[in-house]
C-alpha cells in the first residue's frame, strides 16, 4: 500500500479549484440578485403603470357617470344647437363610453388584487387569527 503525500503542486491545484468553486458560487449569487432586482423593478413599473390606467379608467368612467346622470344635462350640448348632445356626445355615446371604460377598470382592479394577492392573503390571515 503506497501512500501519496500532497505535492505543493497538488495542493496549489486544490486551491485553485476550491477558489474557482467559490468564486462560480458568488457569481451564481451576484446574477441571482440582479435577477430578482431586475424583476422587482419591472414588476414595481407594470404595478405603476396598472395603477395608473385605473385611476384614469376611473376617473373617465367617474365623468361618464355624472354625466349620465345629470338630467338636464343634455341641454347644454357645446356646438350642438339642438341640445341632445353634451359635451357632443350624444346620450348613447355616453353610455357606451362609460360600459366600456367601467370595464377596464374592473379589469385593471382585478390584475391589481392579483398582484397583490400575498399581500392580502397575509392581511385576511391576520384578522381571522385575531379575532378567534
């Protein structure tokens, strides 16, 4: 049975596979966590944008309304000297414009609850273990 006794060679050779194994590991880290920043950040910009849209769905579906439901409303038609229109749009114009801008905001709320469904999830978790 021979024993073999390192070599300053050998060992040398270890370190240097030792070091790049580190250093493959950190890289492998580094990239991780550019990674999740990466898609941190572009999740926080489309949840910006998603929010955005709402709120101006919202506001356009706010002002549809009010306009639907003033009622003499139509009498004061800008441009138009008959009066069935406001603002030149007629009452179906305005109804329409309201139906279809009411649904992109609930669509624009729902991708937003599912966004943020963790969020939730921990806060609905929270209450319900607090009261029992």
């Amino acid at each position: 049975m021979q024993i073999h006794l390192p070599t300053p060679q050998m060992e040398s050779a270890a370190m240097d596979n030792t070091a790049r194994d580190y250093a493959a590991k950190d890289s492998a880290k580094f990239k991780g966590a550019l990674v999740e920043k990466k898609s941190g950040r572009s999740k926080a910009v489309f949840n910006f944008w998603i929010d955005v849209l709402a709120f101006l769905t919202f506001l356009i579906s706010t002002i549809s309304g009010l306009a639907l439901m003033h009622p003499g409303s139509h009498s004061l038609a800008i441009g138009s000297s008959t009066g069935d229109a406001l603002l030149g749009l007629s009452r179906f114009e305005w109804q329409h414009l309201h139906t279809q801008f009411s649904l992109i905001f609930v669509a624009m709320i729902a991708i937003h609850l599912i966004m943020h469904r963790r969020w939730f999830a921990s806060k609905l978790s929270r209450r319900m273990t607090s009261k029992t």
